[in-house]
C-alpha cells in the first residue's frame, strides 16, 4: 500500500530558494492528473478452474474500487481476443460476435455493473470447453484483463463386469465403462487388496471427447473371493468400483471332481451367468444400503453446520439491526449546516448555498512530506456552525469521489487561519483514498473494513458524552465511533481532497434533513427519510 497524506497540518507557505524550484512547482501546479493504472485493475476468478462435464461454469471479472462499467466495453475469450466467447458493448451483449461453438450456451449477468462486476455463466460443458480463457475491461482511459485456466472433468458410468469364458487355466474376466475425462486409469485387485496384472486393455475416445474403457484379467485358481474393478479420474481423484465374488469351484484343475465341475459349468453356462448375476445383484445391494448410511451421516453433518450458520446470521442481523437503531436515533437531532467560505482554502469553491465544496486543481506535495500525519496544504473548509453542547446530526453526500474527509474539529484549532488545522490535536475524521481505502485518525491512521461502501454519510455529535459517531446511510450500519473529550466548541470539517484524475469528482454535499426533528417510532412506515437508502433509491439521490 502507498503511503499518501492524511494528517491534519497547519497551512503554511514554503518559502521559494530560487526561481528553478519556483518553475518546477509551477509545472507541477499545471500539470493535469492522469488516471494511475495501478488504482485500477481488473480481478478474474482463480489461476485454474475446475467444472464437471454436463454442468455449468461461472465465472466472475470485476474492477478493483468499486468503479462503474456500464459504458465500458467488456470482452470474454477464449485464448486470444480473436476467439469471441461473449461481448458487451454499448450496455448491450452481442451474441452475432460469438464462437459457433459458445452459441446459446452462454448467460451474461449484469446485475451489479454499476459496481464494476459483471459474471458470464457457460452451461452444459464439453471437453472442448478446456484451456485458457480471459476477460478483458476497455474504455478511452483503461485497459485490463485477467486470464486464468478452465479444467474440465467427467465420471463415466459404473464398471460392468462380464464373464468371457476360459483361457489359460482360468476364468477370464471383462471390466467396461463409458463417458470419463480425461483419460481414466483402471485397476483390478484380488479380495487381499493386491493389484493384478490385466490381460488387456483397451480406451477409445468418441467424437464428443469422452473416454470409454475396456479391460480383462485371468482368475486363477486360489484367487476365489472378492474380485474387484475400479475405474479412477486422474483428474478428481474419484474412482468407481464394482466387486464380484468368484469360487474355485468354477475354476479348471487336475482333480477328477473339478473336471466334473467343468463339464458342468460348461454345459449349464447359462446357469452359471443367473448366478453371477445373482452375486452382482447382492453386492450392489450391499453398496447401496452403505451408500444410504453415508447419504443419512452427510444428511446430520449439514444440518449441524446449517444450525451453526443459522447462530452466526442471526448474530449479523443482530449487529446490523442495533447499528441501524442507533443511526435512526441520531437522525433526530437533525442540524442545519452551512459552509464558511471564509475558511476556506483558495483552491476550494463553495456554492452560494453553502451547502457543496468543490476542489478545482491539484496540489503539490513537497518530498519528505509523505507520512500520513502531515500535510503539506489543508484544503479543507469548515462549517459556520459551532457546537458547544447537545447533541447534533448531519448527512453528507460523497457521492463516487474516490478520496475525501469528514468529521469535527475544535473551533480553537479553526482560529489558527483560514482552511488551516493545526498539529494532530483537535480534530476527529475520517476518510477515503484511491476509492477502497477507508481509513479514521486516531491520530494514527486505522483501516476500516466496510461491507457496502458509503455513498453518503451521516455524522453524529454528542458533546456531553464526548462521542462522534459515522454512519453508511446507505444500508444504514455503524461505522465508527470516536470517544474523546471535548475542550470546546466544534465546527464540522470538509475536505474535498485535489482532483485525481477520476471521471468522478464529484462535489461534498451537506445534504437536507428535517432540523432537530421531533422523535420518530422506529415502526412508523411513514418515516420514510429515517431508512436505509437501497441501492435503486440511491442512484436517484446521487444524481
């Protein structure tokens, strides 16, 4: 992470060495921001995918910071941009621009694009689907990609064990299954769990990419019990086993009484396949009732961790819904601010309400200056406002400005000079940098994990308990309170930070709320400014 300024120093004017330093300031002071790439990337699902055969893949590209793609234009593809799987331009999808081999089997969610997330869904896949895929964010000033690796994975079906007759002095046994990828390892083991050698094997591949096996080994007498087959995905690591049952009964021999047992067998070989059949039925049954019991264990398991998610979403609700009875309550004392302009920094411009503070150019930061406890400028503004009791509420409009600061300082700190604070004493803020870093000084900076991120916020000021509280009206959660004691009167502090090169410098706002409204019942449906600003409500707000 940079290192940026967010400390409170006074102003204070650098006195020029030379005319070169001027000119270099200077240029800098008309040099216009440039969007940095490094603020903005573009964040696409794992290095490696991995999907079954049949089923569906999802995958999600996003831009860091929460910035809006509707007018962007966003390509997925295959390995190279040539090779077309989905295109957005102009807040449309083009299916004409796709691969034949994507047509109608590709879903484009556009949902939270506002917030720079878009997912494309890519059903019913084939083992064609598999390789390298990417997606692309493009407009006048940004250009990204993520890449990452699809793997494609299919079961095949259950191994199917034949009886192929004699040979060698044994039973020859055939073991066959269908519709695996990638290609599926077989294995045949004796009833101690030890490989044996097959006699043969034989894997095909079909037109659509799936794998069949076929392979046989010779029973020989002494190896009567269990025989099994199992078919493994190299890929899943999972693997299919069917087990059958042989007696040396059935085998050949030089004993007279198991020639008799030949002829027999031979002779009644249909009887001999009802019978083998029989065993196959009985294992199969004995496989399902351990299959039911391992269904009925998994079944427990989730309900277990279905009551403890069930605990830890009711605790979150909980929480929301305390920080949102304590954002209603503060709404009643509701203020009515105005700005200053007289303590305004130059390069600030207020409007003739009072009620928005523009900044209008970039500002130098002198070297040696970087640590985030100084500054080499405030440009900040204050309110005309003083509190020096009682408790008092405001709401601020920040709208998709990706660096501000908000909260209170102490009038006597105001007094040094115009838009001018002094050391890290007297003042409670918090802030925003490169559109995802939030952040309070307490004086030391301390990162805040915010869930939704704010579009406007609400400040709440309580002098005799020495709080100043900040809320995210637009879902209506706590943010942060700040406990402290207050040694005189306060005045709300604004600072609309220097351009950075964002297409959203948009204005501070104090915005309209009743003014030291009477209490409201937190049932009432009516209060219809007391609720959390949903998402659809709010784009109406920030325009």
């Amino acid at each position: 992470m940079a290192d940026f300024p967010v400390s409170l120093d006074s102003f204070w004017r650098v006195p020029w060495p030379s005319s070169l330093l001027f000119h270099i300031l200077l240029l800098l002071l008309l040099q216009p921001g440039e969007l940095n790439s490094e603020e903005l990337q573009v964040i696409g699902p794992e290095a490696s995918v991995l999907e079954h055969i049949g089923e569906e893949a999802e995958f999600q590209c996003h831009l860091s910071g929460y910035q809006g793609a509707e007018h962007m234009e966003i390509l997925w593809f295959r390995s190279q941009a040539s090779e077309v799987v989905c295109l957005y331009r102009e807040r449309q999808e083009l299916p004409g621009e796709q691969m034949v081999q994507f047509r109608n089997r590709t879903k484009l969610l556009t949902d939270n694009i506002s917030d720079g997330i878009v997912i494309l869904q890519l059903h019913r896949l084939i083992p064609a689907d598999k390789g390298p895929y990417g997606c692309r964010f493009l407009s006048s000033n940004f250009s990204g990609e993520a890449v990452w690796e699809l793997e494609v994975a299919g079961m095949g079906s259950d191994p199917h064990i034949s009886l192929e007759g004699f040979k060698k002095g044994g039973i020859q046994m055939r073991c066959s299954s269908s519709g695996w990828y990638p290609k599926p390892q077989a294995q045949w083991r004796d009833h101690r769990g030890q490989c044996l050698p097959p006699e043969s094997e034989t894997i095909t591949q079909d037109a659509q990419g799936l794998f069949s096996l076929e392979t046989s080994v010779v029973v020989q007498e002494g190896a009567h019990s269990n025989l099994s087959c199992s078919i493994q995905n190299p890929l899943l690591f999972q693997k299919k086993e069917f087990v059958v049952q042989v007696a040396d009964v059935f085998l050949p021999g030089p004993f007279p009484w198991k020639t008799a047992c030949l002829g027999t067998l031979v002779v009644g070989l249909p009887l001999l396949l009802a019978l083998l059949t029989t065993l196959a039925l009985c294992c199969f049954r004995r496989q399902r009732r351990t299959q039911e019991k391992l269904k009925e264990q998994a079944d427990k398991d989730k309900g277990k961790l279905t009551a403890e998610l069930g605990k830890l979403q009711a605790e979150l609700d909980w929480r929301r819904a305390e920080g949102q009875a304590e954002w209603r309550a503060a709404q009643q004392y509701a203020v009515a601010l105005t700005l200053d302009p007289a303590s305004a920094h130059p390069s600030l411009e207020v409007s003739q309400d009072g009620k928005s503070v523009l900044s209008r150019g970039p500002l130098p930061v002198l070297a040696g200056l970087g640590d985030p406890q100084r500054f080499t400028e405030q440009t900040c503004v204050l309110s005309r406002e003083r509190f020096k009791a009682g408790r008092h509420y405001w709401e601020v409009d920040v709208g998709r400005r990706s660096r501000w600061f908000l909260g209170a300082c102490l009038e006597a700190v105001a007094r040094a000079g115009p838009g001018c604070l002094s050391p890290a004493t007297g003042y409670w803020v918090m802030g925003l940098w490169n559109s995802s870093e939030y952040f309070i000084l307490e004086p030391q900076r301390v990162a805040l994990s915010l869930r939704v991120p704010p579009r406007r916020v609400g400040i709440f000021l309580d002098c005799e308990a020495g709080k100043l509280a900040f809320f995210n009206v637009t879902d209506g959660s706590h943010i942060f309170t700040f406990t402290d004691t207050f040694s005189g009167p306060l005045c709300a502090y604004f600072r609309p930070r220097a351009p950075d090169g964002s297409e959203n410098a948009d204005p501070l706002t104090i915005c309209p709320l009743p003014v030291r409204a009477t209490h409201l019942p937190e049932e009432d449906e009516r209060d219809t400014w007391a609720q959390p600003y949903e998402p659809s409500d709010l784009a109406l707000d920030l325009w």
